[in-house]
C-alpha cells in the first residue's frame, strides 16, 4: 500500500488531493482577487472572477479610508486596538502561564493539584457563563470599554491554556536537576531562570502562537465590552459589513479582511510546525 | 513535597523574616493562579445564582426558582437553537470526522508535497470566524457569490439559495465550520496513522489482505480513542458556536440559524433579561457536561488501565 510505483490508483490519490487542496484554497484566493478587483466590476458579475484592472487602491481605502460609524480612519485604528490587546495579554498570559506551570509540575507546594485542577477547569467553561461577571467586573474597576480591560481578560482566562501547556512540558523535566539545584542553594526564582527558562524555547514558541492566534480572532469578548473606536478589528469587521450593507463595497471589503486576516496567518505560516503541536497539545488535555 | 525550605529555623521571629524573604516567590506562585482559579468558581457561581433571580436589567436578588429556566425553554427562540445544535452539532462533527480521516489516509500515502498539503489543510485553523463566516456569506449567497457565477456562465436555472433558505441555512453554517476545522481532525488522524505499528501492517500484508481491507480491519480500530478525541473537541466548538454564526447568517434568515450562544447573548445584550440570560447560558453549560462528563469519566478508566497494565 505505500509503494512508489506510477500506478493508476496513485494518480487517483494526486487528483483526488489537489482537487481537495484547491478548494480549500478556493475562499483565500477568491478574497484576494477580489481585494484587486473595483467595487463596481464585482457589482456587474460576481463575487469570483479575475480582476480587469488590477485596484491596489482598495487596500489603501481598506486601511485608512472607508467609514465605520461615522469615522472615517479605515481598519487601521481597529488593527492597532488588536495590536494593542493581543501583543500584551500573550506576553503576560505565556510568563504567568510559564512560572505556574512550573510551580505545579517541578517546585510543587501544598495545594498544587487542587489549583491546578481549578484553572484548567478554565479550558471548558464556556465564556458565556463569564460575560455578566466580567461586565460587571469591568465596570467596578472603570476599564469597561477599554483596551486595558480586554488585557485583563484574555490574560486572566489565557492562563489556564498557557499553564497547561507549560506544565505538560516541565513535567518531563527530570526533578532530580531541580533536588540538586536546590541543595547548592537555588531558590524558585534562580532555579527558573537559569534550568527552566533555558529549556522552554520550544513550549513557550507554542504557546505565544496559540495565545496570539487565539487573542487575534476573539471576537465575543470584543464586542461586548467595548463600543466604537475601542473596538478589536473583528468586532470593526462585523461592523463594517452591517454599516456599508446599503451600498456594497466588496472590493474594499475583501481588502479589509485579508488585511485583518493577515497577523495570524503570517504567524501560521512562519510557525506552522508550532502552530499544529498547539492544536494537538490543546486537544490531549 | 512542599516548597518550605528544610533549613527554617523553628524559631518564631526568624521563621516570620523567612516567610517575608520569600514573599515575592508566594505571591508570583498563588496571585495569577488564585486569580484564574478565583474567577473560573466565583463566576460560575454568581452566573447560577442570577439565573434564580429576577434580574431584568441589572443583577437583583431575590429567588424565582426554575422561573428563568422554564421561560428560556418554552421560548421559540431557544426551541429553534436548541434543534439548530442537534443538528448542525452532528451533521458538523460527522462530516468533519470522515472529511479529516479521508485526507488524513490520502497524505498518508507517501505523497510527494506532503508538507505542502497539510498547510494547506490547516490554515483555515488560523483565521478567525469572523473571516470565515464573512468570506463564505459572499460565496454563499446567491446574488453574489457561486450561484451567480454559475448563471453567468449560462446555466440560468442553478440555484444554490441555501443562505436564504430558511430550511437549508443551517448547513450553510456546517459548510464553513467543516472548511474552517476538519484540518484539525486530520492532524490528530494522521500523527495515528503514523503510530501505527508497523509490523502489524506488515503482518497483515503478508496475510494477504489488501490495501482497503488493511485499512479497514487493521488500521482504522486503532485510531478510535483519537476519534472520541477529535469528537469532543468538536462539539466543544460546535456548543458555544458564535462568532461564525454572527458572521455568516447573524441567526437569519429571521432566526432559521439561532444557536445557544446567540440566545444568551440576545437576552443579555439585547433584551436586558440578565436572568434569562443567564439561565441559557446554564443550559449551555450543561449540555457541554452531558458531552464531557462521559468523555472524562472515560479518559480516567482509560488512564487507570495504562497505569494498572
């Protein structure tokens, strides 16, 4: 069955995968067509179709031109709103993540499996059962409708991801390199820095892309608790195709969405390797 | 064991400066660990309770019983979502099970391009819903998107409306969760392909069964606590499906396509009925436990025999 020989079965199999393949791509390439082609072309046809003239200019409408809600500034404050609660929240959620996975799993201290049990509890609880809390949260320390307060969250509620993640990675960490370091006098602190730290390149790249995917494409989060200018790019998404439903703007449109797609999948594409172990360390809980 | 150092003198003024001098070690360790731990109980906690109450506009006290909960499910919305989930939950999981699997034996061929494939199968894993419910409302709808491609290119009387179908909307919503993660199904199939012993294989072979039959009987019970796995995570998705419903359908036409997530957000947001709501978003929670208690209870008998082997 896994021989190399030009059988017609094998020429089945490559048809079979690039007709799969291909429409898998269908939708990307679609959108980034359509990003070059003018509003009015894709008006007169369809959605699909190769551009007549290639429109660059929709990107810079995309960026810095269209309207949302009155404002005319484009996705870009939208992206940097994104930039703003994704960049922070990965760094902070991935070295709390970090320093909790190795307490629990090398260090250990009174009470470890039960704390640890409880937050990884975090990993199904589904967010609906957080919206009010958190609103009300958010409101008492005045940071409802802002960026700070989305940093907040997606720390707090990345943590149970990231210490899983961490913890599963230390646990194989022979604990006699830990006995020893604490005999020549090394405390929690010097013993992370200079055994743990030095060991965790390959976890903590797996993290940081796990945690800014997911804080990129959050979007219920997002649009409950902040409004207007505040809003993360897929929130402004949604709001873009509602504000501009009377006159179509596809062109633009398609502009916007691969300019908002495109963090995480340079991300996906320069870490892919990473990216998948996430998917499949996230899966094995 | 524990984290107290063996050395600490017994002594009370001493022992008290130790337990100073290691303060930023406590507090790095309890803080962030308290915090996710406090929030994930209070949380649920106090969302339980508001669903006893008769909160409307702004969380009150008071206790109304099972009031929320019985209005919430004689609700034709929630009656809509809740088949909605049946629906889309099973139809999802299943395509995108024999999706994942089928390309997860084809790559496992030996195939020239192999890395590239599996990129390629993967990448919709790393675009948000939003994009993806937006890119596939245009394709989708018929004025815009295949079906007018298709009458542009002469055969007028194509008709592919299911976006506007209030019937057929709901597989809309299964056709881009499937593009979106049956990737991730074959991930998982394809690292159990590869662990497949091999001499089992080589085994079989020499027994002369063939290619399909190998697959079949030798091959495929092997992978099916990854199955269960794959299952899991994906009625996980499919449970609290948002995002991907906002930006496909956004619950329509009318609410054909409502689903759990879009009812609790709806009673939160929109109606300010904080007790409904709240009491959806137990029902949701539940239905998740229906999925994941059997599935932990499982994982821990699986485990007890790995260990006890």
């Amino acid at each position: 069955m896994r021989d190399r020989t030009f059988a017609p079965s094998r020429i089945l199999i490559y048809l079979l995968v690039s007709l799969i393949a291909a429409a898998y791509l269908a939708p990307l390439a679609v959108v980034m067509l359509n990003s070059l082609r003018t509003n009015q072309e894709i008006a007169q046809a369809s959605m699909i179709g190769w551009p007549k003239q290639w429109a660059w200019s929709n990107y810079l409408a995309a960026w810095s031109g269209f309207c949302v809600a009155e404002t005319c500034a484009g996705i870009r404050p939208y992206m940097l709103n994104s930039a703003l609660v994704t960049i922070p929240a990965t760094i902070f959620s991935t070295m709390l993540g970090a320093i909790a996975g190795y307490a629990v799993s090398l260090w250990r201290f009174r009470g470890d499996n039960w704390i640890y049990g409880i937050v990884t509890l975090g990993l199904f609880l589904p967010q609906q059962m957080r919206l009010l809390p958190w609103t009300i949260v958010l409101r008492d320390i005045g940071l409802i409708n802002t960026l700070t307060g989305l940093v907040l969250i997606h720390t707090i509620q990345g943590l149970s991801f990231t210490t899983l993640f961490c913890r599963n990675y230390y646990i194989a960490i022979p604990h006699e390199l830990i006995r020893a370091a604490r005999i020549d006098g090394a405390g929690f602190f010097r013993i992370f820095w200079r055994i743990i730290l030095p060991l965790s390149a390959p976890i903590l790249i797996v993290t940081v892309i796990w945690q800014f995917t997911h804080i990129w494409n959050e979007f219920l989060y997002g649009v409950t608790f902040t409004t207007g200018q505040q809003q993360p790019v897929t929130a402004a998404l949604i709001a873009l195709s509602a504000a501009i439903a009377d006159i179509p703007q596809h062109g633009v449109q398609s502009a916007a969405v691969i300019i908002a797609a495109l963090p995480t999948l340079l991300i996906y594409l320069l870490g892919g390797r990473y990216f998948v172990r996430g998917l499949t360390a996230g899966a094995v809980k | 064991m524990t984290g107290t150092g063996a050395a600490a003198p017994r002594t009370g003024w001493p022992a008290i400066s130790g337990v100073v001098r290691r303060l930023p070690e406590y507090m790095t360790i309890w803080v962030p660990l308290l915090l996710s731990a406090a929030h994930l109980v209070s949380f649920s906690l106090w969302t339980i309770w508001i669903s006893f109450t008769p909160s409307t506009l702004v969380p009150v006290s008071g206790w109304v019983g099972l009031r929320n909960y019985t209005a919430v499910m004689a609700s034709r919305n929630w009656k809509i979502a809740f088949d909605n989930l049946l629906l889309f939950g099973s139809a999802f999981v299943l395509l995108s099970l024999v999706t994942g699997l089928i390309l997860a034996i084809l790559l496992d061929q030996r195939i020239r391009g192999e890395n590239v494939l599996r990129s390629i199968f993967l990448y919709p894993l790393a675009v948000s819903f939003v994009v993806t419910g937006t890119v596939w409302s245009w394709l989708l709808n018929p004025g815009l998107g295949i079906q007018k491609l298709v009458h542009d290119l002469g055969w007028t009387s194509f008709r592919f409306d299911w976006l506007v179908d209030r019937d057929m909307a709901i597989w809309t919503i299964v056709i881009a969760a499937i593009w979106q993660s049956s990737g991730f199904a074959m991930a998982l199939f394809l690292a159990g392909l590869r662990s497949v012993d091999a001499d089992i294989i080589k085994a079989a072979q020499i027994d002369g069964a063939g290619p399909i039959r190998t697959y079949w009987r030798v091959i495929l019970p092997t992978l099916w606590p990854i199955t269960i796995t794959v299952v899991v995570v994906q009625l996980q998705f499919a449970i609290s499906a948002f995002d991907l419903v906002r930006a496909l359908t956004n619950g329509g036409p009318g609410i054909a396509t409502q689903l759990p997530a879009l009812v609790v957000y709806d009673l939160m947001f929109q109606r300010s009925q904080l007790g409904r709501g709240a009491a959806a978003a137990v029902l949701m929670l539940l239905i998740l436990l229906v999925v994941l208690l059997p599935y932990a209870a499982w994982r821990y008998v699986q485990r007890r025999r790995a260990t006890h082997a």
